[in-house]
C-alpha cells in the first residue's frame, strides 16, 4: 500500500457513523453532521478526513465520464488500462466509487492510485476499502514506473494508496487520468498535474475559490489569475471560463492542448474535465480560444480577443471563449446513465442496512433525486455547449424585452424551437437558457411566449 496508515491498524474515531453515496458506502466522523440529501454549499469543516457531501454530484460525473471513456475507448486504444490517479483523495470516496459503480467487466482495466499527504484520512480510505470491498475483485501485479524501473507499487484489490505530497505523487508516475480537488485553488498543482499525464490523458479540475473566480474577491481573482470579473448574471459562466482558461494556458506553455468534456459552476465550486494532448502545434493555436466578455447596449454580450479601451470598464476576462462541452460524451450523461451505474439496487441497500447504515424510504427517495439532479438538463444541452451559443437568464429576460414577466422556461424553449432554433435549459443555480438563436430573435420569442399565456 505504500506509506501511510495499514487498513489493519488502530484508527481514532472509527468505524464513526455509515452513510451512502451513490452505491458506496461511506464512513464519517461523528463530529460531523449527518448530511442531508442533495446540499447546495460547503459543509462545515471538521478536520482531517472531512467529507464535503456537497461535492457528491460531481463524484457522480466523475464516475461516468470515467466509464464512458471505457466503454467507448474515446481515451486510450481498445481494451488498454487506464492509471488514474486521485492526488488528494482524502478518505478516498471518489476513487472508491471508481472501484464500486463502474461496470465489472471494466474494472481490470483500471489501475487506480489514491494519494493523500493526510495519514488520517488516507487510513480511513483504506479501511473503508477493505471493509467494503468491490463486488468485482481485481488483483494487479506492479508496472514499471515512467523512468522504467520497477514500480513498488502495491495494489489491494484495485486500489494502490500512497501517502505523498500530491505534486510529488504527480511527478513521480504517468497516468491517463488525473483528479485535482483541492481545498481552495487549484493553482499551485496545475503544472504538476498536467505533466503527469501521458501524451493523451484526462485531467479533472476543482476549485472551490469561487470568489476569485467569480470576481467578488476582485484581489484575489487578480492576484491568482490575473484577471478581471463583473459580478452579474454571467459571473458563474465567467468562473467557470476563466479556470478553463488558466489551465488550457498552463498547458500550453508545456506542449499541450485541452479540449473541455464538461465543465460546470456547481453550488459553491467549479468543476472542470479536460481532454489534454501533447501538440506543440495545437498549443501555438490556443490564443484562438482565449478572449473576453463584453456587456454591450444591444445584447448581453459579446466575446471579442482584444477589447478596446472602451470596452474595457464592461468587461470580464481573460476567459476561454471556445467550446465548452465535448458534444457526444456529455451527450450520454443522462439521469438514465446516472441512476444504471450509481443507483442501488434494494438487495444492497439491505445489506449496506446490516453495515449499520441507517435509511428509511425518504433516503432511498432523495438519494434517487440525488443522483438524477447530478446530470440533470447536461445531455440536453450537450449540442448547443460544444459550439457557438448565446447564454441567458430567465429573469433578465423580462428587462432586455420590454415585458412585464418572465415566461415560462418550458413556454420560452418551445417557442425557440417553433422558430427553428436549438434551446434548452443550462444547468445552473439560476434559470438559465442557452440557444443558437440570435439576440433579436430571443426577444421576440420572449414576447411570442408571453402572448400565449395571456
């Protein structure tokens, strides 16, 4: 297992309180709170081996986006393995729904490494992991490292867990797939995690800096990613952009490329995955897709590379402005894919009962919510992410018209749709739109959306 804590030794607090997430079991400490289903911010934090159930959501993405790229070898060569690495994988939860939700038949292409600095929490993960072992065993004999020396690596059925610094961790292996969640910014591990890949890999972003991304923290933003926000109705969008700009501009400075999968502002943090290729070419090109946003009189906004002096005072950037979603794979995240890997099923929710977890209808209920919410309207809007579109909110709408009330989202779509245009709802907090229509066009289905209920 590496250095750390061996699952067979004492731990302080254990076995602490049993919760479920998706189909995983999961151990708390008992300081802290049971959570509630489907939270929309950070918990409290409690200390080491700490489990934010608001990041659930994105676990679950994490879970299909990984078995996607398996059952469609979108990532490496027909029936390759993949090494992944979770480089600050706490008490291990993501990387042990890897093991538990993704199909059996595809876990032994999978070499999974779990990597924490905390000795706490690396302990609990591999506790958890040996108490509730995988449906699907899977033993793996260690590969030569990246400097062709035997690796030291020791699975335990699937899982290697390893106590490093996460940029020690980055450096010393390759891998196909990198999770970076960090508490805060991800900044000082971007280059070391974009170096662990291999030629072609993914790399899964979090950062939970929102007030620097968004700009409400307009020091922060400039300090950390030199760059300027307004915080409006687009400052979620704007989070979300200006990370995937950070990183597609780090990589390029080492050779890569990115292409977005799926990219998310989520509660309270960001969330982006990335398909990252080796291609000094591609990477020359990467200023095409780098600009900003400029609130204008006769639309919302516009993205333009260079805005002038003039624009510059309504503007928000650097950001990516090129697409932001990978057409066909967030295409296949429907709440029918979600609830097919990481429902469980009534037999093991009985069993996870005798583990000492205790639910009653209304969890089964809400946890089912849970996990359709986690993908809800992505596949909708899958198209229209993957190319140019125009981005609204449904309660600004009713001031850009002229109207007296927003219309129904459903009224609204459907009437783009009348006119011959792609729309559909964003997943967001607030009400958001996105559709190919042209501003001029928005508005006049506005008012066509309006007359019909009236």
């Amino acid at each position: 297992m590496g250095e750390g804590v061996q699952p067979g030794e004492h731990l302080t607090g254990w076995p602490g309180h049993v919760w479920l997430e998706g189909r995983t079991i999961v151990h708390m400490q008992e300081e802290q709170e049971r959570p509630t289903h489907m939270p929309r911010g950070p918990a409290k934090r409690t200390g080491p081996g700490f489990l934010n159930p608001a990041m659930a959501p994105a676990r679950t993405r994490s879970v299909m986006l990984l078995a996607d790229a398996l059952e469609h070898d979108w990532l490496v060569k027909d029936g390759r393995p993949i090494r992944a690495l979770d480089a600050l994988c706490a008490t291990g939860v993501r990387i042990r729904r890897w093991r538990n939700e993704i199909p059996g038949p595809l876990q032994q292409r999978l070499r999974i490494t779990a990597n924490d600095l905390d000795e706490f929490a690396l302990g609990w993960a591999a506790r958890s992991h040996e108490l509730h072992p995988p449906s699907t065993p899977v033993q793996h004999e260690a590969e030569d490292d990246r400097h062709g020396q035997k690796s030291s690596a020791v699975f335990d059925n699937g899982l290697h867990f390893q106590r490093l610094d996460a940029r020690m961790a980055m450096v010393d292996a390759a891998y196909q797939w990198v999770d970076l969640d960090p508490f805060g910014s991800p900044i000082q591990f971007l280059d070391a995690a974009l170096q662990s890949l291999s030629r072609t890999g993914v790399l899964e972003v979090t950062a939970t800096d929102t007030a620097a991304l968004t700009g409400s923290s307009a020091s922060s933003q400039a300090r950390r990613y030199q760059a300027k926000g307004i915080v409006d109705e687009y400052a979620h969008d704007d989070a979300v952009r200006l990370l995937l700009a950070t990183v597609a501009t780090t990589a390029a400075r080492l050779d890569k490329v990115v292409t977005p999968l799926l990219a998310l502002f989520d509660g309270h943090h960001v969330r982006i995955s990335l398909l990252v290729k080796t291609s000094k070419s591609e990477a020359t090109a990467i200023g095409k897709s780098i600009g900003w946003r400029v609130r204008t009189e006769g639309a919302p906004y516009q993205f333009v590379q260079h805005p002038t002096p003039e624009q510059l005072p309504k503007a928000s950037g650097p950001l990516w402005i090129g697409p932001m979603w990978h057409k066909d794979i967030a295409g296949r995240m429907t709440e029918a894919r979600a609830l097919e890997l990481c429902a469980p099923s009534a037999e093991e929710i009985a069993d996870y009962q005798k583990a000492g977890l205790v639910w009653g209808a209304d969890d089964i209920e809400y946890s089912g919510r849970e996990l359709r919410r986690s993908v809800r309207y992505i596949a909708q809007a899958a198209d229209l992410m993957s190319r140019n579109h125009l981005l609204l909110n449904l309660d600004a709408l009713p001031r850009l018209a002229g109207v007296g009330g927003a219309p129904k989202m459903e009224k609204l779509l459907e009437s783009l749709t009348k006119m011959g245009h792609a729309a559909a709802r964003y997943p967001d907090l607030e009400p958001m739109l996105v559709t190919d229509a042209s501003f001029d066009d928005v508005i006049q289905a506005v008012k066509n959306a309006r007359d019909s209920t009236n």
